[in-house]
C-alpha cells in the first residue's frame, strides 16, 4: 500500500446545516458506511403494509434456494467491473447529447446555502469516483477508485481504489492508493469508532472488488472481494480476499460495538457453501462475519435460483441485529414479490448469523434500494433504507421515470412510512443517514425536487426529513456539468460529508481532465442565521446595548470591560466573550467579540477585523474559513460574519457605524442538544424566564429584576459577576486592541423618560415598522438619543432574529429604569423638596434628612408598562425607637395613595415591625451604624414591586413617630424608578 505525504488543501466554502452518514448507524454507536424525495403529502402507511403486500416473518434459512422463473435477469445481474454508478437503474449522467442538450458554460460558483463548508476536488488525468465516506470526531475517510495516480502515484492497473483520510478543516492528512494489473475499486469504509474526543486507536475497515490479486494468490474469479484494515494513521493492520469462480462483490461495510466487522455483497457462486449448490446464473446476496483480527466467523448466502439477489447496505442496530438492504427478482425467503422486474427488500440477521426476518418493499415495476441506515428511537432500533423506483408506491402517481423512495421500517420489519420524489426527469437516491432527529437523503437530480424546475444541469442533493417523515428542506449542490453523490456519513457532532463526483472545476478547483474527478463535501448541521429555524434557541445584544436572553427575557445592560457572553457548562470548547465600551454617560456599545471554537480562538472587532489564533485573516468571499477544531467562519447571505461550532451553535455578528463611532450587533443560536447547558450574560437557555440573566458563576441565582445599583454598583454586582478576571479562572478571549471603561461604570442609566418630545417623536417615527413592543422602545430611545435612525435597523433585525427562531420573541421585559438619581448634583422640579444631605464621614450624599415629613416624587409621560419596582438605600438616623415607649416610629411608602410600606423600625433596643412584627432592631437591614451617627443610624436596601400601568406616577415617602430628642431623620439615595 503506497502512503499519500500530508498535504494542505485548498478549502472553498460556506457553512451552517445539515446531515447524514455513509451507510452508518446514524446513532451513537460507531458507525459503518453504507451507500447510498417529493411532495410528501403522502399519508403514512399502516403498520403492516409496506406498499407492496409483503410482510416480514422468518428468513429462510441461511443459504436456502427456492426455484423460480418469473422475470428476465439480464439488466439486473451483475458485471466484473461494476462501479456504484454503473448499477444504477438508468446512465446517471444522463445522457445530454442523448437528449438533444448542449452543455452550457461552466458555473464554478460555489454552492451558497447555509452549511456549506468545505469541498475537496481530487483531480488526476484519470477518471476519480469517490464512493463512501465514513465520519469520526476529528476526521473524514474517503474511498472510491481511479483510473489514474492519486498525488502523484503510480496506478496499477486499469482502475485502484483509494482512500483517504481528511481533518475537520479540510486538510488532508494521509492517504493510500491500492490496485493490481486489473480492475479493484473501494466501495464502502466503516469507522470503528466515532467517540468524541478521539481516543487515537480507531481502526478504519475497507471493502471493495478486484479482478486481481489483492490479497498475494488469494484470487479465486473474474472478480473477488476484499476487506483491508488500517488504523487512524494509515498503517495496514491486514487485508483479506475472498470469492468464488463466479463475480462476487462487496458493497458495504458495518462495524460493530464487539469489534466484529460485517460485510455484504453479491455472489454468482456457493460462497457460503450451500447445499444443493445455486444453479447457475444465480446471483444471491451474502453476508460475512469477522473478527477484529481478520479472522473469518461465518458467511450466509440468500438466493433464489435463476433470479438475482445483491445486498447494497449493511448496518448494526443499537440493538445487536445486523440489517441488510437490497434489491432481488423473485419472492424472497416467502415474501410476496410485486411482480416488476425489481423489488427493494430489508432483511434482519443475529450477530450469530440466524435469520430475522425479510420484508420486500416494491410496486409492479422495478424498486431498488443502495442503502440503510438504523437509529435509535424512543429507545427502539428502527431502519431507514433509500433507492429507486418506476414505479409508485401507495399515494403516489404513476411515474415515467425513476423517483428516489426513502422508507422508514421498524426492528420487525414493518414499513412505518415511505416517501417518493415526483420529479419529470431520473432522480437517484444512492445514501441516506439519520443525523439528531432528522434523515438525510442524497442522490442526483436534474429537477427541483419539489417545484420541478430544471437545474440545468445534473446536481447534487441533500434532502432533510423528520423521523416522522415531513419534508423539511433541500439543498443542491452542483456546476453545470455533472455532479453526482454516491456516499454520504455523518459524525458525532452532526455534520455531514458527501462523496461523488464531478466531471467540471468545482468551486474553484482545477479539474483533472480524465472524465471525473472525485468529490468530498462537507456540510455543517447546526442552527441557521438567515433562515427560520424553530428549533434553535436565540439570544441577542443590538443597539446600545439592548440584550434577550435565550428565554426571552429582554433587559438592557450597559456594562464596560471585557464580559462573558455566554459560556457551556458541557465543554470547554465553547466560550463567548464581548467588549463593551462607554460612548457617553450610561450608554455602552459592544466592539468586539472573542470566542473559543473547539480549541480555536476567534475574534472579530467592530471595524471588520477577523484574527484567528492570534493572527488577522479574512472570510473567503464565497465560502467559509475551515477551522482545525472542525468550526467555520462564513458570511451568511443577509452578510453577516458567522462563526460557527462543530455541535451546531452559530454566533453571527454585524458591524454597524452610526454618528459616535461604531458597535457590533450579535446573534448567537444554540441548538436543543444546549438547552439548559449554558451560562453568561445571555442566560441558561432552561425555558425558565424568571431566572434567566440572574445565574451567577456558582449557579445561584441572583435577585429577580435587578436594579442599577445591583447591575453594576454592588459589592457582588451582576457586571462583576462576568467580568472577565483572572481570579474567576477566566482566559481573555480578545487579545487584540486595548480594553475600554470603568468597572465602575455606568454612572447613570439610560430611560426613555430623558429623552424630551422632540426626540421621542424622532424615535418614534424611525421605528414605526417594529411590531414588538419591547424592542421597539429599546428603539426608540436609541434613536432618540442619538438622533441616527440607523438604529431602526438594528432593532428590526434583531426582531426578525428572534420571531423567526425558537419562541418568536421576547415574552417578558426585565425592569427599565424610568428615572435614577443618587443626589450628587442638582435636583429636578420631580421632587417637591430639593434638600440634601451628607454623612458625618463626608462619604455619603442622600436626599434629606427629613423628619416627621413627606417627600413627594412625580413622573410624567412614562413607557407603557404594567408593572412598577421602586428601590432604594433608606437611610435611617439616630434614635429611631420602633415599638418601644418612644415610639412608633414608622416609616411609609404609597404610589398614587396605595400603601406600599408602612413600618416601625428601630435602632435602639426595642422591636421593630419590619420585616415581621417583634423583630429585633436592625433586622434585615443592610448595614448598621456604619454612617457615624451619635445615636445609631442603619441602611436598608429597599424594593418595591406593585402593579401599575398609568403614564403618570406619585409617590410618597414619609415618617411619623419620630420625637425629635435625638435629631432622629431619614433619607434615602440611589433612588430608581423601574418599568416593566
């Protein structure tokens, strides 16, 4: 075996998702490749019926020949040199010249849908087909067959095969070319392990059919099988040949959780040593078991004489059997035939090699399934198995053409559904994988799929449904010229590699010229930015800032420094931090953002500048930059930057400038596999909106509707809380450019109520076309104060953002401030009494001090709310006596003339009111006599909560009781009015 030198190669892109598997489990367990729809209005099929009036029982025994004549073989049975595309029903090139179609000019213009990443062109001056792929965590292996010399290689003969193995970014890391004088092609790869991180000792299994000597003087016919393994490096552990006199071929590959390895094909002889011997012209369908170490456990042959029976795909359930998929011309094992020239069937083995059980699936014409794939559902194993057809199946019309079916069969083999392409031309289905909740069909067409629009030219597709059989979306890929999916694979994070081929440069590839060059795609699964997509969760931070959180709880938070956006508790591979930095008093812009992506560090600033691991770089204009780690960084087609994680999450950025300079809008999504993993500025994502902004580092939660003072001025402040610090164990994810604000800052929130009518008006004008009433305040008073309506922009698109993503927007405001003062500067006419105080230390200013008196506050003109939060530091001075003989001494809060509060509170030794009756002095006080008074004093921290949605709000403080013997007083400081 020749070894391929490492090599970078040229990566052409675009990224975000979709998924599938070669032939693979489609579930956790480690996958084996297998090779490889529209209007699906069709009803499901009722348990029992597969379409065809077959239902499978017992298999006939292992090897068992039953006598049959019913149909003509010759199409069907197989050729010494077949390739995967050569048993197609019908020439997948379609024929263009046969049609009376000229080519038109090359489109090398790389595919533009969301989840595009990575292509990789193998050009030599022969014909390259890549056949399957198998998917690990960090890696992607690549088997087909060439005609001429891989890198530089010296080909053996008439067509090798190959295989390759390619990292997450698309760079090629090793690579083989195997051949003999004759013709050999690989087939399908299976991973013997997809574990997440890598454990290094995964071994990768090979299977394919030669006409030669693979295997030094193990050639037994006109063409064999064979089955080579390696490890993850590239080192050959050991090759096995096996056949008859007659054409036997492989086609798929399984590997099991034991280490045991499964093998299906065709055989034209008695290779499982049936007795009586199949007569001759029988093709019949074979099974082979071995071991780890190469060694040989058992084989089965099914057949029926004088007919053909070839199994495409094999894989292993999670539970234990072995399901084997195909296509045969006669009843098989007591099954019904439908009567056409063809029909599809699954069939079910035991790890000992006992028979199941076989279903056929098939219409009065010719029905062919290439691939299956099993998954766990609701703790069940159940088998997903794709091909062609000419016929239809139940609820759909007769057909002139070949349509793709995908079915979904259960471990008793019962069709539960079946789906059918409609197309007006041939339309392929050659591999189909399950990926987190959704199936993944791919094939080539000449037609949309669902409009049946020409494409021009034959394509690529990949077409996503619901386990329960909804079509949820397809993406084509392709030049003008052809390009064909043969294999496609899935690995643990859900991102999707294809494998075909193309006969045009590719994406910017230079093409081989020997007729074909081979194709490997990759295609992230994850969230999408531009496009709705239900399933993910949204958090954004627009504006000056205005944030929601994952559960939709809308809040402001203006922030200076350097802070944690959002952090996994899951893995270490995901952390998002933001820079904040002051524009004017209270007002804050995001200007760049840092985030770890699978052991890459990537940043992106308000001016546009990217920097990857410490160094400036660019997005590619039509495609993505590859990361090692397996992430991407794209543009999204509404131009956003989208830097995207290998487990689905996307966080897309937008530069936006206005007349102070300029900020970052951000959306990041998670998808539900995040759900209640996440910390940060953007929440828990744990559908529980009371708690959301609220979660400190350890997990506890803060108070519920912070105010100002605890947002950002407290001892243990929610910006402290993330802050990004060194003594929180927190790596600075934004290296470049100088850090930005006070810790202390803001000095004073922002309100709508500051903003005067002239600039309300403005405001509301500019932001007319937003129908959500959070963030259309949010949008008025940036406008408002900064006279740029550009900010109408921000705000609509964060609320298209989130209508078209998880719950459709925000479902609850945090409080707002509407009014905030702590008595440093002068007072405004709000209050009907402008006298203000310090402390004995000279450290404290407070509104005061008043004695057996009222202090009223008024607020016009406030924003619509429902509900109001008053807070504030009550200062409480000198002799107050509470219950005891000098007393009552109470103090009250009323809004509007409702009572709020009305207390007795002490700071001698008799009882107080608050918080229960009989409580001792200084009970629940936030500090006690630490302002110097003579006779004691205590600060209570104060939140008021009621109900009130009038545009005008009065409020009355007041004490009564007080004696005067000991200048007793009150005040109160860091006064906020909150609107909900």
């Amino acid at each position: 075996m020749k070894r391929f030198h490492s090599e970078t190669l040229s990566v052409c892109i675009l990224a975000a998702g979709v998924a599938a598997c070669s032939g693979s489990t489609g579930d956790p367990l480690p996958v084996g490749s297998t090779r490889g729809p529209q209007p699906d209005q069709a009803a499901p099929i009722s348990p029992g019926d597969d379409g065809s009036g077959a239902k499978g029982d017992d298999l006939a025994p292992a090897g068992e020949l039953n006598d049959d004549t019913s149909a003509s073989e010759e199409e069907l049975r197989p050729r010494e040199d077949d390739s995967p595309l050569s048993t197609l029903p019908f020439d997948p090139t379609w024929g263009d010249s046969a049609n009376g179609r000229p080519l038109p000019l090359l489109n090398v213009t790389c595919p533009s849908f969301e989840g595009f990443t990575w292509h990789d062109e193998t050009p030599t001056s022969g014909a390259d087909l890549g056949n399957a792929v198998a998917a690990s965590c960090d890696a992607v292996y690549q088997v087909g067959s060439t005609t001429g010399a891989i890198l530089g290689q010296v080909n053996s003969g008439a067509s090798d095969a190959f295989i390759r193995k390619v990292g997450q970014d698309g760079k090629l890391s090793w690579g083989a070319q195997i051949g003999t004088s004759a013709n050999d092609q690989a087939t399908s790869v299976a991973v013997s392990s997809a574990q997440c991180p890598p454990s290094g000792n995964e071994s990768l299994y090979v299977v394919g059919h030669t006409s030669g000597a693979i295997a030094a003087g193990q050639h037994q016919g006109s063409s064999d099988v064979f089955l080579v393994k390696l490890n993850a490096n590239g080192t050959e552990a050991w090759r096995r040949q096996f056949g008859t006199a007659a054409v036997d071929q492989a086609w798929s590959v399984a590997h099991a959780l034991d280490g045991s390895v499964y093998v299906v094909g065709s055989t034209g002889g008695n290779l499982a040593g049936v007795n009586p011997p199949p007569t001759s012209g029988t093709t019949s369908l074979f099974l082979a078991k071995y071991s780890a170490s190469g060694a040989h456990v058992w084989t089965r042959q099914l057949g029926v004489n004088n007919r053909t029976t070839i199994a495409r795909s094999v894989s292993v359930g999670a539970d234990g059997q072995v399901y084997v998929a195909g296509y045969t011309t006669a009843a098989l094992a007591g099954q019904p035939y439908a009567g056409g020239s063809a029909d599809a069937f699954v069939a079910r083995y035991s790890d000992s090699g006992a028979p199941g059980g076989v279903a056929l699936l098939g219409t009065n014409l010719q029905d062919q399934a290439f691939s299956l794939t099993t998954a766990v559902e609701s703790g069940q194993t159940v088998v997903y198995v794709s091909g062609t057809t000419n016929g239809n199946f139940p609820s759909y019309a007769s057909s002139t053409t070949y349509d793709a079916f995908l079915a979904k069969v259960d471990a008793n083999l019962t069709t539960q559904w079946i789906r059918q392409t409609t197309a007006s031309e041939n339309v392929s289905a050659t591999s189909v994988a399950v990926v987190r909740g959704s199936v993944v069909l791919t094939g080539q067409t000449r037609r949309d799929l669902d409009s049946d629009a020409p494409l021009g030219s034959e394509d690529m597709y990949l077409r996503e449904y619901s386990t329960a059989g909804a079509h949820l979306r397809t993406e084509y890929i392709g030049t003008n010229a052809t390009e064909a999916a043969q294999g496609v694979a899935v690995d643990p994070n859900g991102n999707v590699f294809l494998t075909g081929r193309t006969d045009a440069p590719f994406c910017g590839h230079s093409f081989g010229g020997g007729g074909s060059d081979a194709l490997l795609i990759k295609v992230m699964k994850g969230c999408r930015v531009d496009t709705p997509d239900p399933s993910c969760k949204p958090a954004t931070c627009n504006g000056d800032p205005h944030y929601v959180s994952f559960d939709s709880v809308a809040f402001d938070f203006q922030g200076e420094g350097d802070f944690v956006l959002a952090t996994s508790t899951a893995t270490p591979d995901l952390e998002i931090q933001i820079r904040q930095c002051p524009v004017s008093p209270g007002v804050s812009t995001g200007r760049a953002v840092g985030a770890r992506i699978a052991g890459d560090l990537v940043e992106f600033h308000a001016d546009g500048a990217l920097y990857l691991n410490g160094q400036q770089t660019t997005v590619p204009s039509s495609g993505a930059l590859a990361l090692a780690g397996g992430g991407s960084v794209y543009q999204s087609a509404s131009g956003r930057t989208v830097l995207a994680w290998p487990t689905g999450e996307r966080l897309a950025l937008r530069p936006r400038s206005y007349s102070l300079g300029l900020y970052l809008d951000t959306l990041f999504l998670v998808p539900p596999a995040s759900v209640g993993k996440m910390l940060g500025l953007f929440g828990n994502a744990d559908n529980d909106p009371t708690n959301e902004f609220m979660i400190a580092r350890d997990g506890s939660a803060l108070s519920s509707g912070l105010t100002f003072f605890e947002m950002y001025q407290d001892t243990n402040s929610y910006a402290d809380v993330w802050r990004v610090s060194a003594a929180q164990g927190d790596v600075a994810l934004i290296q470049q450019g100088t850090p930005c604000g006070d810790p202390a800052g803001p000095g004073q929130p922002a309100w709508l109520n500051n903003l005067t009518p002239a600039q309300r008006a403005a405001g509301e004008l500019a932001c007319a076309g937003i129908t959500d009433e959070v963030i259309k305040q949010t949008c008025i008073l940036d406008v408002g104060l900064t006279g740029d309506s550009s900010f109408a922009d921000s705000a609509q698109e964060a609320a298209t953002d989130l209508a078209s993503h998880g719950q459709g927007g925000p479902v609850m405001s945090s409080p707002r401030s509407v009014y905030f003062n702590k008595f440093t500067g002068s007072i405004g006419p709000e209050w009907d009494s402008i006298v203000t105080s310090v402390t004995p230390l000279g450290d404290r200013t407070f509104l005061g001090q008043f004695g057996n008196e009222t202090a009223h506050l008024t607020l016009d003109d406030l924003a619509p709310h429902t509900e109001m939060t008053v807070s504030f530091d009550l200062y409480l001075i000198n002799a107050w006596d509470g219950d005891g003989p000098f007393g009552p001494s109470v103090w009250a809060a009323s809004a509007d003339g409702v009572e709020l509060l009305s207390e007795t509170f002490s700071n001698t030794q008799s009882s107080q009111s608050y918080p229960l009756d009989g409580s001792l002095a200084g009970s629940g006080a936030l500090e006690v006599n630490t302002l110097a008074y003579p006779h004691g004093d205590s600060v209570y921290r104060m939140k008021l909560v009621f109900p009130h949605s009038a545009p005008d709000l009065a409020l009355d403080l007041s004490a009564t009781g007080l004696t005067g013997l000991f200048d007793e007083g009150w005040g109160v400081t860091n006064f906020e009015v909150q609107g909900r």
